[in-house]
C-alpha cells in the first residue's frame, strides 16, 4: 500500500513501523490494547512481506486473522439506538 516509503534496503523496517503506527492510530474505535494489537500484527504483516516478497502470503495471513476474530466475537448487529448489539456466532 506504502510502497513509496522504502527506496533501500536500510529504509524497510523504519518504514514498516511508521506505516503500522499510522495504520493502527487510525482505528480509534478500539481500545488501547486493540490498537497496540493492530500495530502488532501490522509490523508481522509488513516483515512477512519484506522477507517473503509476497502479497499473497500477508493476505491469506490477514484473511486467517479475520476469520479467527469472527469464529471469537460473531457477527454484531446494532439493535435499535440504546446502542445494544445482537451477537450471532457464539
């Protein structure tokens, strides 16, 4: 996605950091330990993709994630403006 950010070797980990930092800051929605996990999981996707060379591979690796997140927490529904949440899933 940030590709323009690495034009050497030595500029690929300082850039994958910075682009995890900003990439997790951007999901305000969750809480600390959320975003800290996001940002955790972003630096392991930007060094798989570094080492690999592969797109796919961080793909199938963010597909994976997503797909344990939903077996973890289901589908949520709003349910009406209270701000409940039906769960489907669990």
């Amino acid at each position: 996605m940030f590709r323009g950010f690495v034009y050497t070797q030595r500029d690929a980990i300082p850039s994958i950091v910075l682009i995890s930092l900003i990439w997790s800051l951007l999901h305000v929605q969750y809480a600390w330990f959320g975003i800290a996990a996001i940002f955790v999981f972003g630096v392991l996707l930007g060094l798989v993709r570094w080492t690999t060379g592969s797109t796919t591979l961080t793909i199938l690796l963010h597909m994976l994630y997503n797909l344990e997140s939903f077996d973890r927490d289901g589908i949520r529904t709003p349910l009406g403006s209270d701000g409940e949440f039906i769960f489907f899933g669990q």
